[in-house]
C-alpha cells in the first residue's frame, strides 16, 4: 500500500502519462473499433445493394430473351470480386434460373431471403458455424411485372478484417505514442526533479544549521544594473542574492512598499527587471527558499546577539545579587519562592536552586516563618511597601536587619509576587548606639566644662588664701598642717578641674610647628627619673629624621605623659619595660608613636571603655578615668587617631623578657604632617632642612 508513495517522482510523472495513454487506448479503441466495423458493414451493404440492383438491371434482357449462357456469364463476373461468395438469379416461381456454385445448388438459400412485392431490396444476415453472410435479394422488374429475383451473398469476414487491421494500427500509434510520451516525459521529469532534487539537498544542509546556500539561478541582471541606478541608500542598491521585488522598503518609483509581498510583487510585475528575471514557479520557489532561508538567519544571528545580551544581562545581574549582602529573595502570589540571591541561600543552608519552590515554614523556624508569612499576605493582599527594622536571630546571635517589602506587579497593574530584601545593619545600629554614647559624652562634658570653669576660680581663691595662712601660722603647727592638706587637696581638685576643662576642650590650644621626636624625649625626661624609681626602663627608638608637626607642644605633652603614667601603672609596681618608637611615614604624610609596656594588659571588654570619661581601672583615689579621654580628645583636636591593642603583638619587636612572655599594652597614636593651607611638600622640606 505505501509503493506509491515511495516511488520517486519522476517515476510517478512516467507512470502517470502511461496510465492516461494505457487509459485512453483501451477506451477508444473498442469505441473507435465499434464505429468502423459499423461504417464498414454499412458501406458493404450499399455496396451490395449496388450490385444486386445492378445485377437486377442487367439480367432483364437475357431473361426475356432466355439467354442463360450471358445470364451465367453475368453472376460469373459478379463472383470476381473478392467478398461476394455467391450470385444466383431465380424466376418468378423461384426457379434458379442460374448461379455461381460449383458443387450444386444450397436449396436452403431459396427461402431464406425473399423480397416482398414493392420493395426494391432486402439484406438478410446469414450465418453457419464458420462465417457471416449478408444476402440481398432484389427484384428482377420490367415495366410493372416482374420477371424474377436476384440474389448476391457478400462475406462478412473481409468487413470485420478490415476493422481488426485498423484497430491494430490504432493500437500501435497508441503504443508508439505511449513510447515517445514516456520519452519525453522522462526527459521532462528528470529536469523537474533535478531542480527538486536541489532543493531538497538544501532543504536538509538547513537542516543541520548551514543556511548559506543557494537555491535559485546565480545568474541573472540586478535592478540597478539594468535601470543604471545610483540610489546607493536603497536596500536592493548591490543585493546579489536577493531578488528586487523580495526587499521591503525599495526606493524604485513603480514599486508598492507600503503594501503586503504580494501587492508589491503584483506592482513589480509589469518591470522590466522582473520580466527579465523572473522563472517558473520552480524558480520562483527556489528564490522564495533563499530569501526565506536568508531572513531565518538573520533573525537566528539577531536571537543569537540578544540570547548573548540576555545572558550578559543575567550574569550581571546574578553578579550583583550575589556580591550584595543584602539578604533578596521573591515570592509569587502562593508565597512560594521563586529566585534568591547567595546571601539568603547561604542564611537558609540551602544552595540558590534549593530555595526555588519553597515557603518559609520550609526555610524558616515556626515563629519566623509565621511572621514572614502573615506579613507577605498582607502586603499581597493591600499592596502596601513595608519598610522596618527587626531584631531577629541569626544563627543563635541576635542581629538587627532593616526589611523593604515590595509588592511586584505586572504590567496590567495586578500583584504577581514580593520582593523582600533584609539588610544587616547590626553594625549601623552599634555605630548608632555610639553616637547616642557620643552625643550623651557631649553634652556630659559640656556639663562638667561649666561646672569646672564655675569651680576653678573659687578653687583658686581657697588656694590662694590657703597659701596666705601658711605665712600667719606657727610651722609645724596644726594649724599649718592643716592648711597643707588643705592647700594640697585644693590642688587635686585643680589638677581635676583642669581634667575637666581639657576633656571638655574649653582650654585653648596654642599650636606651632614643633619637632615630634622632640616633644616625645621631653616627656620621657620629665617621668623617666620617677619610673626608675618604680624599677620601671623606658627605651627609644625614635625617627632619626626628626619630623615636624604643627601641635600644641603642652598639650601633647600632656598626651605622651598620661600614656607612660598608664603604662607604668600597668606594672602594679613590679617593675617593668617601656618602648616608645616613632616612625615618619613621608607618602601617607603622617607620624606615628608607639607605647608599648611590659604589664598585665587590658581585657577586651576593658578595651572597648577606656576611652570613655570617668571610665578607670585603678583603685578610689588613684586616678580620675579622664586621662585617656582627654588625651583622646587633644590628638582628635591635632587631626590624629589613638588606638590601643593588648596584648602586644608578637611582630612588633618588644624586648624578650626572661622567663616571662610580655603581655603588656601598646598604644598608638597618628598625627598628621600637614595642618590646613601648609601641604605636605612643604613639611617635607621643613623635615629635610
């Protein structure tokens, strides 16, 4: 059942043409053989009509004149001729009068045909088991009477030879034809198929992705060659490949762009280009083939460069959502997750893929979950932005994240999903906890500056008059004793006040250009006689470059005196090491000092306070906890930075201890070299002179 189809279909155009020729022969040739024997018995009957009649005519005389010898010579010559068979002549009573057999007489054929009075003539078909006859009989007639009967016998087997020989020749023009229309055919089908053929082999290189091919003629004259036209900007202006009426956009006058290809091909159809170009609907098929073929891979190049754009896109944007902290996910209207970034995977425990599809009761604690979940609804439902911040835990440690929560629409303005992003400000909220500390620290010194400038004069006063009783009173005396507490308390008080009034920054600086090494050796001078007393060796290694810096040299002083106090007091008296080191750092334009001792240490929790005022680790009345912050405050004044670490590290080369491993403290403190309009070039050759 599937030979047909499978046969080739030059094969099926040979076997169709043979089919109409096989068709139309045994159709006409029984039709075309009917009518001729028809045509032929009808014309063998006139023509034996003739010679009866003939006969009949003629044998008139000799029957009167009883002449049977010219009567018998008359049917002789009557059977010359090929088809008759025999010719007798009988009288009026049916007496054979003569007759042209040669072994007597049929007396059967005396009544097979008669002719009734009247009639010119009868036919009578005869027939034995071998041959067909028509007999005629006809009058023998003289004025009114009748003188007897003539009968002719004509064979019907050279009637019926004479049709089967032209239903032969028609047979072998039909088997000639049938040849010559399979010939041509062949010839005909072979250069259709062969320009099929082509076709189908580029229909299948398209298949596997080659589209450069070319199925119509290559050949051929261009619009532009044969009009001479210089209209370069028009899109068929030097297209080779591409008929003109194929190209949207043409700027040839007689063209119809604006309409459909084939309104504009049914307006090109009367230009000489495309008379002279155009083909049959095989070439037209083959040039619709290469400019669909050309179309398909523009826009495969087109979908190409925008899948390589959207893939950019999406690796730029997955680069960012994943560099970002920011903790961002989206969810549909189901609450189910549909992307996330590394951060909230990685906040989940589940990789980016993992996350897509499920809901917070999957991801989350129940409590979290819940809270998640009712706040999505929510905005789902109303299409409020939530905008707060939450306290949540993370990890067993409790963190503040700052949540947005938008809802996402589509372009008809409907809520298709959430998008949610939780920002970790845990450090923001300490920097805003220290801001508050800061601002409180403020407004305490600002307090305590007031009341110490208030308490100042009367302290001095007390002094003063202190002093002045000393002289009036007996030395020795209790009374003088007790005016030397007195006047030694009031100092103490002074010296706090004078604390206050610094860390309040009240007092004014006198800044100068000064040497740093300078300053630092000056305030070793001045303690180191009393620390060697409390065993306690201060070592330098100060810049031999000698750097100058614009500074409050009292001031500073004050710093680089209050960080050896510290550091001898670390020892708790057990004696001890300090290192100060400076260092010039010409490129960065700073310099820096180092004071590191060889005491206890200070905890971290301690470390995170010491700056604070009022903050102190010594015992009641061995020291106010202002000395750190009012030093923090004088090098915040010089545009520098104090910091502290403990214990020191063991890279920073402080002198080995026998027996013990240093744990001690080591402060640092960085000023800057330059000090408003002077630069850094010009410090440099301040520091070179």
């Amino acid at each position: 059942m599937r030979l047909f189809p499978r046969l080739r279909f030059r094969t099926k155009l040979n076997v169709g043409m043979s089919a109409i020729l096989i068709v139309m022969a045994l159709l006409l040739l029984p039709m075309v053989g009917t009518m001729n024997a028809r045509s032929l018995v009808e014309e063998s009957k006139m023509r034996g009509a003739a010679l009866a009649e003939s006969l009949a005519s003629r044998a008139v005389d000799s029957i009167l004149a009883r002449d049977f010898l010219r009567l018998k010579n008359m049917v002789d010559d009557l059977v010359e001729v090929d088809d008759v068979v025999y010719a007798f002549v009988q009288d009026t009573n049916g007496h054979v009068l003569t007759h042209t057999f040669h072994q007597g007489f049929p007396t059967d054929l005396l009544t097979v045909n008669t002719v009734a009075e009247g009639e010119p003539l009868h036919i009578q078909l005869l027939a034995d088991q071998t041959r067909r006859i028509y007999d005629f009989a006809a009058p023998v007639m003289v004025s009114d009477g009748r003188l007897g009967t003539i009968r002719i016998g004509l064979s019907k087997v050279r009637i019926m030879r004479t049709v089967q020989q032209q239903i032969t020749l028609m047979a072998g023009l039909f088997a000639g034809a049938l040849i010559l229309a399979t010939s041509l055919g062949t010839i005909f089908a072979r250069r259709v198929t062969a320009r099929l053929g082509k076709l189908r082999s580029h229909a299948e290189e398209m298949l596997t992705g080659n589209l450069n091919t070319q199925s119509g003629p290559e050949s051929g004259v261009h619009c532009w060659e044969m009009q001479n036209c210089t209209t370069t900007e028009c899109p068929a202006y030097g297209e080779k490949r591409r008929r003109c009426w194929y190209i949207a956009g043409t700027m040839c006058p007689d063209c119809d762009n604006e309409g459909s290809f084939q309104c504009r091909l049914d307006s090109c159809r009367l230009c000489s280009v495309y008379r002279e170009n155009a083909g049959d609907e095989i070439q037209d098929l083959a040039e619709t083939f290469d400019v669909m073929a050309m179309s398909l891979k523009m826009h495969i190049d087109e979908l190409r460069e925008a899948e390589g754009n959207l893939r950019e896109q999406q690796h730029l944007m997955r680069t960012i959502l994943d560099v970002t902290p920011d903790r961002v996910s989206l969810v549909d209207v189901t609450m189910r997750y549909q992307g996330c970034n590394k951060s909230f995977a990685q906040s989940v425990g589940l990789s980016v893929p993992e996350v897509s599809g499920k809901t917070d009761f999957d991801l989350f604690n129940e409590a979290e979950a819940e809270e998640r979940h009712l706040a999505g609804r929510d905005i789902l439902e109303f299409g409020r932005r939530l905008d707060t911040q939450m306290e949540i835990m993370d990890n067993g440690v409790k963190r503040w994240f700052h949540v947005v929560c938008i809802p996402v629409l589509n372009e008809k303005g409907a809520i298709v999903g959430l998008f949610r992003t939780d920002r970790d400000i845990t450090d923001i909220k300490g920097y805003e906890n220290q801001l508050i500390q800061a601002q409180k620290m403020e407004s305490l010194g600002l307090m305590a500056g007031g009341v110490a400038h208030e308490i100042n004069t009367p302290l001095g006063i007390i002094l003063g008059y202190a002093q002045l009783l000393q002289e009036d009173v007996e030395i020795g005396s209790q009374i003088h004793e007790d005016l030397i507490v007195i006047e030694k308390q009031t100092k103490v008080c002074k010296k706090i006040v004078a604390d206050l009034l610094g860390f309040s920054r009240q007092t004014e600086s006198a800044k100068r250009e000064m040497c740093f090494n300078n300053s630092v050796l000056e305030a070793v001078s001045l303690v180191r006689h009393t620390f060697e007393m409390d065993q306690v060796e201060i070592l330098t290694e100060m810049d031999d470059r000698y750097p100058v810096i614009y500074g409050d040299p009292e001031k500073l002083k004050q710093v680089w005196i209050n960080l050896l106090t510290n550091a001898r007091d670390a020892m708790n008296g057990n004696g001890g090491t300090i290192l100060i080191r400076t260092r010039l750092d010409s490129p960065a334009g700073i310099v820096s000092v180092w004071v590191a001792d060889s005491g206890e240490g200070i905890s971290q929790d301690a470390l995170e306070k010491i700056f604070d005022p009022f903050y102190s680790t010594k015992a009641v009345g061995q020291g106010t906890g202002l000395g750190l912050s009012v030093s923090f405050g004088i090098i915040e004044d010089h545009g520098g930075e104090i910091q502290v670490e403990s214990p020191v590290p063991e890279d920073f080369g402080f002198p080995e201890i026998e027996g013990e491993r240093v744990q001690g403290t080591i402060f640092e403190v960085t000023l800057p070299l330059d000090h408003g309009s002077d630069t850094t070039e010009e410090l440099d050759e301040v520091i070179e002179e």
